[in-house]
C-alpha cells in the first residue's frame, strides 16, 4: 500500500528494516569491486530469491556525486561508492520507492564499518532517507528480516570467492599472450555462468567437487592459444577497493595489459583468512572469548583448506604460476610487521609486497586511496623499508583521490614500467637471484 511505502518500518536504532515483503518487490543495488568474482555473488543471490543489480557505471559523475554528499575529507573509496549508489538511484532507472541498497561492513576499525552511517546520513541530505541499506556482514553489526547470510548462502559464497580468485589469477596468465584477443574473457564467461549453475544445484560445493572443477577449469585455460613471448609481470596491491574495482584504479589492469604487461593481482582469498585470523589474533593477544577464537579459527582453516586446493589444481598444468598460501604469506611477513597490525590491509599488505618481489614480479603498484592512513602506513611506509632489503624491487605507490589526474596516475605507473624495464635489460634473467636467495638476504631480519 502506498501508505506503507512512505512510512516503512524503522528498528529501534531508527534504521529502516529489509522486510520480507522488501524482499519479494525490491531491487538490491549492489556496487561492483571485483567483476568476476561480484558477478558470481549476484547471481548466488538471486538463487535465493534476491532481485539484484550490481553497479558498474565508470564515469565522472559518480565522483561529483559523492563530493556532494559525503564530507571531502573522508576515504575514496566511501566517497566512489555512495556516490555510485545514489547516482544509479537518481538515474531513473529504478523506482526509488521499490530499491534498496546493499553495502558490507567489516565490522573492524577501518572506515569501511562505517561507510553504512556515511551512507544513510547522504541519503538523508539527498532527500532519499525512506530507501533501506542493507548491511552484508559476519560480525552480526545488523540484521534484517528479508536479508540474512545463511549457512548455505556463506558455503555458496565462499566457493565463489575461491572460483573467482581460480579465474581471475588464470585470466592474467592467459589474456596478455592470447593469439585470438577475446579467448580469455569468453572462457571466463563461459565458467562464471557454468559454476554459478552447479551452485545453484547444490554441486561443486565439497572440496571434492571443487578440486574436480578447477581441475577442468585449469585444463581449459590451458589449451587457450597463447604467444610464447615472455612479458613483465606487474603485481598490484593496496586497499582493497581501489586495488579490485576499475572504479577504483581508473581500469588499472586494462593500463597494464596495453603496456605489454601480466598483471599479477594477489585474490580475495587471503584477505578473507586475513580478517577471520584477527579474530584469533585478537584473543591471543588481549585475551578474550575462547569460543570465539574456536569459531574463527575453525572457519579460517576451512577458507584454507579450500584454498590448498585451488593451488594445487594450478600446480597440475606447469605452463602457470600458482598463488601463494596464506600461511606462506603470513611467514614472510615475520620481522617487519607484527601480527596486530590490523587495521585496513594491515600486515597482509606489506606480506603481498614481499611475496610478489619473492616470486620475481618486475614492479609492483602500490594503489593507495585518500584517507586511508592505515593503508598509507603498511603500504607507502613499508616501501623504504623493503627497497633497502630487496634492492631490486620496483614499487610505486599511487594515489587515488578524487583531486588526482588520471594522466598524472598512468605517467607515474609508466615511470615504473621504464625503471623495470631498463632493470631488466642490464640485468639478465640468469643473474637474477631465486626466491630462496632473495628471501635469505632481505627477509631475514
């Protein structure tokens, strides 16, 4: 009734509740950060009955948008995705009466716990306060009737979060040295579609049924046709939006790639064990609830176990590099950070840089967004650090902010590619040291 509609139900904190009615009439609009894996979660959603649109408008507007609505001086990353949402929500596409917005929370100390409050505080001043926010989280920080992240739902997204890191590490190796251009990203969509299917029927689940699909998933990116010339390998790290969403890094990887690039991008995966682990961390550092740390812990070994088993199924077709484990990561890092260190990307940053420099990447870029200090810390202030431990590393740090020239990113980025590749000219291949010598001479603390 139009009456309802105007006076939706509030909780007691004064929020508007996700009702299951919500559910049935309403389209979720739901921001994009990394594309394949973002997509496959769609889709998961509407398995469950969800009406779901992810957001993948790029242009200049969205910035504007946010500048008018969020403080300036709040993270970019805040400011790029409120500003996306109420764009699309004011852009006739949608009935403003029948959307409601979906936004996570990690439920630590970063900003991003907080994005929810920025965000209904500019709906507020955007005169679109009756439109729901839906909170996706698994710190229980809010709850709604028509929303909720079940058991099965989280098996579901885990394996999609797995899948996803599977297709999108594949698709780096394979895409810059494809002889028929397209192969790669047809293939992908070939398989998001194939695994979200299977999902959906209660396959691909098990870590049985997971080694079995990535298997043919490998064996299929294996055959793609692919030049046998050999390119730099540019790892991107940094806060976790602007390092995923091409929002977010001005379509980094497309830069990359038309500089005769591979990109090397670490996968969701080990920032998932990194969040669960705090939790563990935290109780063995300051004490705390036993049963929480249980609980933690006993999901972070099953994140892991699901990851050994993508790295093994890479570790089948020689012609590809497999991603490193998260207790590697966490290894290499010992020395330079300590495990506390949590707040944004905290420790796992610096860990990421180490490990690309281990693993013989060229140059890495540093994606750093305005406002995130933590970031600033772990990232850009690890830097000195590492080039004095690893003389050989190339590693820029990048500012993303809404102020930045997208020129001024890509000429700083192309500076580094030069450095790489006059580096790699007056040092040969055989000269290079291996990870294990590298790792002796500069992790070593």
């Amino acid at each position: 009734m139009p009456g309802r509609d105007r006076a939706p139900k509030r909780g007691k904190d004064g929020r508007i509740v996700f009702t299951r009615r919500m559910k049935r009439e309403y389209t979720l609009l739901m921001p994009q950060m990394l594309p394949v894996t973002f997509t496959m979660m769609k889709k998961v959603f509407e398995l469950y009955g969800y009406k779901v649109d992810m957001l993948t408008s790029s242009h200049r507007g969205i910035i504007d948008t946010g500048l008018r609505y969020v403080h300036n001086d709040t993270c970019y990353p805040a400011l790029l995705v409120i500003g996306q949402l109420i764009e699309a929500v004011n852009s006739g596409q949608y009935d403003k009466r029948k959307v409601a917005l979906l936004i996570t929370q990690t439920g630590g100390g970063c900003r991003a716990s907080n994005y929810i409050h920025l965000l209904r505080r500019a709906l507020r001043r955007a005169d679109l306060d009756y439109i729901p926010v839906v909170s996706v989280n698994l710190s229980g920080l809010e709850r709604n009737p028509g929303f909720s992240l079940s058991v099965p739902i989280i098996r579901r997204l885990a394996a999609v979060m797995i899948y996803g890191d599977l297709l999108m590490w594949l698709g780096n190796q394979c895409k810059p040295y494809e002889t028929v251009p397209g192969t790669t990203e047809k293939l992908t969509a070939h398989w998001t579609d194939t695994l979200v299917t299977l999902l959906g029927t209660g396959r691909g689940l098990s870590k049985k049924d997971i080694g079995c699909r990535m298997s043919e998933i490998t064996a299929d990116y294996a055959r793609i046709e692919r030049a046998p010339s050999r390119l730099r390998r540019i790892g991107v790290v940094g806060e976790i939006y602007v390092k995923y969403a091409p929002l977010g890094n001005n379509d980094l990887e497309e830069l990359l790639l038309a500089e005769g690039c591979e990109p090397v991008v670490p996968g969701l995966t080990d920032f998932m064990i990194f969040k669960v682990n705090n939790r563990v961390t935290d109780v063995d550092l300051y004490c705390g609830s036993k049963l929480k740390k249980l609980v933690a812990g006993a999901f972070q070994r099953y994140i892991e176990s699901l990851q050994r088993v993508m790295i093994e199924a890479v570790k089948t077709r020689p012609e590809f590099t497999p991603m490193g484990s998260f207790a590697d990561l966490r290894a290499c890092v010992k020395g330079y950070l300590g495990y506390g260190n949590k707040m944004g990307e905290g420790w796992l940053l610096a860990a990421e840089m180490i490990e690309l420099i281990h693993s013989g990447v060229s140059g890495i870029v540093c994606a750093q967004p305005f406002g995130c200090l933590p970031n600033h810390v772990a990232g850009k202030g690890m830097i000195r650090k590492l080039k004095d431990d690893f003389p050989h590393s190339n590693i820029v740090a990048v500012d993303y902010d809404p102020g930045a020239t997208r020129i001024n990113q890509e000429n700083r980025i192309k500076l580094m590619l030069s450095n790489c590749r006059d580096h790699r000219d007056a040092r040969p291949a055989a000269q290079q040291p291996s990870g294990e010598e590298t790792m002796l001479s500069g992790g070593s603390r």
